[in-house]
C-alpha cells in the first residue's frame, strides 16, 4: 500500500512537471473586483491566451469551502447546496447538476489545482474581463461599499474609504507579535482570507484567558477583515462572521480591563450592524450600531482621539441616513448632518483628503434628499455646495473612482433640482453628470456603476422628453435602458435588473401619453411584471410595493381608454391589497402614498359609476394620507395632497350644487398655497390656481355668479405668470380654454360687447397648440367652446346666421366627442345646442327652433346622465320649458303632460335654490292648466 502511494505520488509530479513545462506562465496577474485590488497567496497565472485562476483561494474569497479528493483528482467547492467540481487535467467542470466546457484543461502547481478564470463567470455568476495588456482581471460584483438609498437606485452613501483600520500596537512576545503583523500585512494587501487563515492560526496557539490582548487584537483583526470582504462580496454572510467574532473579542475585553480592544471591537460591530441593515431588518440593526457606537464613543473622545472619534461620528451619519428609509426621515437626516459634520470638523489635513471628499459627497446627497421633503431651494442650494467642495477637492487624475460617484450623485441631485426649478437646464446638466461619470464606468472596470449610470441616463432622458423632443428623447431614454441592461442582467444582478425594468417601464408609461396609448401601456405593465419576478413581496416587500405602486398608476391610466371600470378597480384593489400590509402604524410613510394615490383613483372611478359615492370616497383616503403627510413633517406631500383633497371637494360639490362642499375645497387649496408659493414652487402655484379657478366657477353655479365668474377668471389668469407658450404649450393652450369658457360663461351672465371677442381671443391662443391632428379631444373641447360663443352672438343678436356657424361648430366637435366615447361631451354639447334653439325660438321661427331644441335635449338624454345630477336637471328642466312654450302653438293638452312629466324628473335633481322655486311654479301652472 506504501509502495502503490509512492508511486502515485510520483506520477502526479511527473504530471505536474509535464503540465507547468509546456506553458509559457506569466505571473503576478493582478485581480480586481469592482476595481479593487484583491491579493491571494498564489497568484494568477496567464498562458497561451488563457488566463488560470487558483481554485481553492478563488472559491475560498467567495464564501466556499474546498475539498480535494487525492484519490479522484477532483476538487469541489460548496457553499449551502450549492457545489462546483472541477477535475486535474479536465476542460469540464461541473456545476451544480450541469457541464460547463472549459476553454482548457486544469493543471497543478505547487500542489494548487489552477483552472482557467472563466470559472468565476461560468460558477460564480461574476462578469469578467481580462485586460491583457495590463495584466489586470476585472471582476464585477455588486458593490456593497456604498449604502444604496430611498428614491434613487444610482444615488449611493458611501460607508467609508479608509475602513477600519487594525490594531497594531506592539506586545512583548516577539514571535506572537512578527505573526500578527506578517498577518496585518497581508490585510494592507487585500489578502484577506489569507489575512483571516493567518489570524486563525495565530488563535490556535493563544488562550483567551492568558493572552487576552492579543485574542482580542486578532479577533478585532479577523472581524476587520470579514466587514471588509462584506463590502466586496457575499455580504450578509461576512458581515454576520464579523458580529461573531467581535462578541468573542468583546467576552474577554471590557471597557475596564483593555479599552482598546473594547472601543476596536464596539466600532467594528456598529459597522458590520449598518452593512446587514443594507439588506433586511433596518431599524433593528441600525439599533444595535447605535448602541455599539455609542460604547465605543466612551473609548474614543473628540479630544483624545480626534481621528477615531471622527470615524464614528462618519458612521453615525450613515447609521441615521439608513433610519430615514423607515421613519422620520426629515430629523433623521438633519441629525444625520449634524454626525457628518463633526466629522468633518476633525477631518482638516491632507492626509484627511478621501474622508473630507466623502463627507461632503454624503451631505451633498443629504439636502437632496431633504428637499424632497421641505425648503426644496434652500436644501437643494446647500446640497449643489457640498457636492461642488467635494469636486474641488477631488482631482480626477488622482482619484478617478470617488470623482465618478460624485458625478454619479450630482446627476441625481441636477433630475431633483429638474422638479423645483429650471426644468430643461437642470435636466441637461443631470445628462451631462451621468455622462461625465460614464468616462471612469466603463463596462470592463465598473460594470455594476455602468450599469446603474445609464438607469440614471434613462431616467433623464425621460424627463428632458417632458420638455423638449418627445420621441426623440424617449428613444435616447431607451437606449441607455438598454445599455444598463448589457452589465444589469437578472442572473448576475436581480435587484437592479428589476430597477431597470421599472424605469424601462417609466418610459412607456411616458410614452403612452403622446403615441400608442394601449400598446404603449400594455408594454409599461408588462416591464413592471418582469420587476415583479424578482421584486416578490415575501424578499422585498418595498420594492414589491413601489412597483405594484407604478402598475396601480398604469391601469388608472389605461381606464381612460379601454374597460374603463375594470382598470381602474384593478388599481384600487392593487391599493386595497397594499394597505393590507402597509399599516399606518408600521409603515406610516408608504401608508400615505397608497392612501393619496387610491384618493385619485376613486375620483377616476366616479367618472364611471356611483359619482357621490366614490368622490367621497376619494375624500375619506386623501384625509388618511394627511394623517401622515402633515404640514409640519412633509410640507411638499402636505401641499400637494391639499390640492388633490381639494380637486375632490369640488368634484363632489360641482356634481352635487353644495355650497358647503365646495367651500371646503377653497380651505383645502389655501392650505396648499401656504407651501406653494409662486417664488419657490411657480408650477405648483399655477396648479392649484387652476384648480380654484374651477371651484369658484363651480360656485358660481350656486351663488353671486358675476362675482364668482370674476374670481375665476382671475385665478386662471394667474396660472399665465408662469405657463408661457414658448415654455409650457400644453398648459398655456388649456389655461386659455380655461379663460375662453369664463369669459363665455361671464358675456352670457351679463353681456358686453368686448367680452365674446376675449373669449374667441383665448381659444384662437388654445388652438394654436390644440391642432386637430396632435390633440383631437382638446381641439374639439375648445371648438365646443367657440360654439358656445357663436350659440351666445345668435342668442343677443337673434341671428339665425350665427345659429347656424354654432350648429356647424358643435358638429365638427360630436364628430370627435361621439355618443358611443364621450357621452358626457357630447350631452353637454347636445345640451348647449337645444339651449340655443330655445333662446332662438324666443326671436325667430318659435315652433321650428323648439322642435330643434327639443330634439337636442333628447339626443342630450340618450348619453346616461345618471352620473352627472346637475346636468340632467339642466336637460330635464330645459326640455320642461320647451315642452311648455311649444303647448302654446300646437298639442296643448299632450306638450303640457309631456312639460309636467320633466319638470317632476327635474325638481329631484335640481340644487339651485332659485331654479327650484322656478320649477315648482311652472309644476304648479301646469296642474292647474290640467285640472290636477
């Protein structure tokens, strides 16, 4: 048997021999992941254009455990279920239960099994690529160096550049003492598991009980070393070794016996704590950095260790920034601030340079942040100032990577500053951010920053399409999609493969609104769906959320033009199912976006069924969302669910004639002007103008219709301060119609000769936007308009000439607004018509001009005004009269039942105090006529 192993030794060397001789090797082949240089006891070797990777250290740095089977010549590497075989002089490897082909056989050397490095793509799922030239292999991970935060998949926190450093302090026992630094210097080299292997075997030789300080120090080491192989790879799995072998250190180190190792310890532990809180449990883990900080914060004092204490007031910032993701994120973020602060109080020399660049990155994205919330200039003005003091200490040359992130985070920053201000000038300055950031990402060193810049690109192409060049710049925005989606790939990257389907889905979303509408939105949800399959509720209840948030808000989308009632119940019940988990008292944040959002759907279903109930409905959610999103915690929500609590009230008192419920929609807009001011929120400012405009028009309906009418006017007028033709098209063409109608609306209340050419002035300005091709609904809504003009100079004039201009109008409008598409159009049209006819009938051609208005009230009635009270009372009431007036020439008896019969439908409905009492008159006449 002796003899047998004797020679089966000699022929692996034989082997070996044989395998090294016929390679040309190149060493020293330097390893980076995500551009960090990674070391490991045996090097990489290059040869015949094949680059060899050595498989148990390999497979050790990414959480494996290697066995060699000296019998079969295999080597397996398993980490849970999961294993990787590979065999000595074999181009085959197996992984899990499947064969992958080698681009050439493994060899020994040094009795290390090498195999070519494609192993770590094909078994690993890491991208790599081999830059031959450089000697350099680049492997992709997701980097876990920066804490990924609420709102923007490519704005990062950066945990820290100079991380941890070791305890190095010298001890009597030479021998212990040369092993712990030949170990720390393999930590200075990034060998980390050979730094780790070290440390351990330095353990196996040391009692915890007689050589407490030196078990400390290594276990301080090893816990260093696994936090910093958790922001490298496997994350959770290093993070929680490094909480075990901390809590060891901590067993024999107290604050009283050794401070040193008891502050060295509590600091790695609050750090391992914010890197697990990356990945589930935030609050509890941030909990538990916050106690661990707080102890070690008892070693280290500003005064007699300036630089460790600055660390800890760095993570802090960090620790309070991860809070804010769950709750009372506007103190946690201003605390936050004040850590980073004090950090970079300490933080002055040049040696210092990497953390002041990093401070000032993380509270340039602070007050980005905070402005999403309250004081969006003056946070986003102190944020621009941080990120321009990082920049100028940041020389690219000198610190390439850091110089990306910043411009990574100022693209996010310029897309934020896009929402408040400056649209367009912003939002090129975020593109040429992403771009700027893009000349260090490239796709061979950064994958995963490739990857996540161009989602930032698309994102910002998308908004510039708001602006300027719709198509031109959706498809840019689907380009940089695209290009995200070559490094972003669900196997390799799920998370943020998922991001990038949800903003690929943002996209056609977008796109729906100017070309495709079905079959854009149909491709939105589909997007969203594919993000689903990774963004599972029981894994990522948040994300999960956010999308199912974004599918809710297509399929309000899509109601409006296919299956109207089924869409959007399918949005509340995607609402209703998220509010199962999302409790105001555990989530109180996501709570009051679901609440706000399920507020407009309600108000969308009413346009379909149950009018009063569901815009009450509206009311009740949006009253929830203010139990969250008060004036004082989120000022921006607050204003802006005010506005929509205020759409709602004016809905509901619009369909209904209520005084009371319409005066509550001026409180609610009021509310909203206390944030939206015109100097610092100028768009949201002419927002909720236009919507008290409406309101007091509603009101002017009811009571003191001149001066309402006024009121109105004015507050129309106020949104052109800021909506200008050359700036916002759209939205000056509809504030025109809007002044066209009032002005309508005034000239028919109490006629002047000016006011019918305004009103024709505004809608000739609406037109000039509102082409029949591009925008056939609003084109035919302001010809509505202008057949209402015409219908009025006929009415004052008794011009059967301008009668006959407003017919024509209002046809070329129900040619657009049918019965079958726009029932509630083309009631109102129809209604206008027989209102024209019975004024006419008033001058000219009496018992022809009835028949015609007659007949248009019917036509009104064929569209189900069952939804619309107010306006079948109008219909109801107006075909009464003209029932009555017609009596008078022919059929007496048959035209007055048919007058009774309306005046009865209409009296139900009517809200109008003087039009009731005008009703009940004409009911009272007509029974007498009758002999009732």
């Amino acid at each position: 048997m002796k003899k047998i192993l004797t020679i089966f030794t000699f022929v692996v060397f034989v082997l070996i021999i044989q395998s090294v001789s016929v390679k040309a090797i190149q060493e020293n082949v330097q390893m980076k992941i995500d551009n960090v240089p990674i070391k490991f006891n045996m090097p990489f070797e290059a040869s015949n254009d094949v680059l060899y990777a050595p498989f148990r250290e390999t497979m050790n740095f990414f959480g494996f455990d290697v066995k060699w089977d000296n019998t079969t010549m295999n080597a397996d590497a398993v980490k849970g279920n999961f294993k990787i075989t590979v065999k000595f002089n074999s181009k085959v490897a197996l992984i899990g239960n499947q064969q992958v082909f080698l681009s050439a056989p493994s060899y020994l050397k040094n009795n290390r099994l090498y195999i070519p490095s494609e192993i770590i793509e094909a078994g690993l799922e890491k991208p790599i690529t081999w830059d031959k030239k450089k000697g350099i292999l680049y492997v992709s991970n997701v980097c876990n160096s920066s804490i990924k935060v609420t709102d923007s998949s490519e704005c990062t926190v950066s945990l820290g550049s100079s991380i941890l450093a070791n305890i190095t302090s010298r001890y009597g026992v030479d021998k212990l003492n040369d092993m712990i630094n030949d170990a720390d210097k393999l930590m200075d080299e990034n060998n980390f598991t050979g730094a780790i292997y070290k440390y351990e075997k330095i353990l196996e030789n040391i009692s915890s009980s007689k050589n407490p300080n030196e078990y400390g120090r290594v276990k301080v080491n090893i816990g260093n070393a696994y936090n910093r192989l958790a922001l490298i790879s496997n994350e959770e799995e290093n993070a929680t070794r490094a909480v075990i072998v901390y809590e060891e250190a901590l067993k024999v180190n107290t604050l009283k016996n050794n401070n040193v190792i008891y502050g060295a310890a509590k600091k790695g532990l609050g750090y391992s704590y914010i890197i697990l809180s990356s990945i589930r449990d935030i609050e509890k883990n941030i909990t538990q950095a916050f106690s661990a900080f707080n102890e070690a914060l008892k070693v280290y004092t500003e005064n007699k260790n300036p630089l460790e204490y600055a660390e800890i007031q760095k993570y802090l910032g960090t620790a309070y920034i991860k809070l804010s993701e769950t709750k009372d994120a506007q103190s946690n973020l201003k605390t936050a601030t004040g850590s980073f602060e004090k950090a970079l109080g300490i933080y002055s020399s040049k040696n210092d340079l990497l953390q002041r660049i990093e401070i000032n990155k993380n509270l340039g994205w602070i007050y980005t942040d905070l402005a999403r919330i309250s004081d969006s200039q003056i946070n986003l003005s102190k944020s621009l100032e941080y990120y321009s003091k990082a920049l100028k200490l940041c020389d690219y040359k000198v610190y390439p990577l850091q110089y990306a992130l910043i411009q990574l985070d100022l693209a996010y920053y310029y897309r934020k500053a896009a929402e408040v201000k400056d649209k367009e000038e912003n939002i090129l300055k975020s593109i040429n951010a992403y771009k700027e950031s893009l000349k260090e990402f490239t796709i061979e060193k950064y994958k995963y920053n490739y990857g996540l810049a161009n989602v930032g690109l698309s994102a910002a192409y998308r908004i510039l399409s708001q602006v300027r060049d719709s198509d031109k710049n959706l498809s840019k925005s689907v380009a940089a999609n695209n290009e995200a989606m070559k490094a972003l790939t669900i196997v390799r990257y799920p998370l943020n493969f998922a991001d990038a389907q949800r903003t690929l889905g943002m996209v056609y979303d977008q796109l729906s609104d100017i070309k495709n509408k079905k079959e854009n939105l149909f491709e939105a949800i589909s997007l969203y769906e594919e993000a689903l399959k990774v963004y599972t509720y029981e894994n990522y209840p948040l994300n999960y959320y956010e999308v199912e948030y974004a599918l809710g808000n297509c399929y309000r989308k899509l109601a409006k033009i296919c299956d109207t009632g089924e869409n959007i119940n399918k949005a509340i019940e995607i609402y209703l199912n998220a509010l199962k988990v999302f409790t105001i008292d555990k989530y109180p944040i996501k709570y009051g976006e679901i609440q706000s959002s399920a507020g407009s759907a309600y108000r969308d279903l009413a346009e379909v069924k149950d009018r009063e109930e569901n815009l009450k409905r509206s009311i009740k959610a949006c009253t929830e969302s203010l139990k969250v999103f008060t004036y004082e915690s989120e000022p921006l929500k607050y204003a802006s669910l005010q506005n929509s609590l205020g759409y709602s009230y004016m809905t509901l008192g619009d369909s209904i004639d209520d005084e009371e419920i319409l005066m509550k929609s001026f409180n609610a807009f009021k509310e909203a002007l206390k944030v939206y001011t015109f100097e610092q929120y100028p768009m949201r400012y002419a927002d909720v103008n236009f919507n008290m405009g409406s309101s007091y028009w509603s009101l002017a309906e009811i009571k003191d219709t001149g001066e309402n009418l006024e009121k109105a006017f004015d507050s129309y007028k106020e949104t052109l301060r800021y909506y200008t033709l050359d700036e916002y098209p759209q939205d000056y063409a509809y504030s025109q119609y809007a002044l066209g109608c009032i002005y309508t609306q005034i000239a028919d209340f109490k006629y002047s000769e000016d006011t019918l050419p305004q009103a024709l002035e505004s809608c000739n300005e609406a037109l000039k936007v509102y082409t029949k091709d591009k925008y056939p609904i609003d084109y035919a809504r302001t010809l509505r308009v202008q057949g209402q003009i015409y219908k009025l100079f006929a009415e004052i004039k008794g011009s059967s000439e301008m009668g006959e201009k407003a017919e024509q109008t209002f046809a070329e409008v129900l040619s657009i607004l049918t019965l079958d598409d726009y029932p509630d159009d083309y009631a109102e049209v129809k209604a206008k018509v027989g209102e024209m006819y019975y004024n006419l009938s008033e001058k000219i051609d009496k018992e022809k001009n009835l028949q015609r208005a007659i007949t248009s009230f019917q036509d009104a009635n064929k569209a189900n005004l069952e939804q619309y009270p107010a306006m079948r009372a109008d219909v109801e009431k107006y075909l009464g009269i003209s029932f009555f007036s017609i009596s008078e020439i022919k059929d007496k008896e048959d035209n007055l039942k048919k007058a009774l019969e309306h005046f009865k439908i209409a009296i139900l409905l009517e809200k109008n105090n003087t039009d009731s009492e005008a009703i009940k008159d004409y009911i009272t006449k007509i029974e007498s006529m009758l002999d009732m």
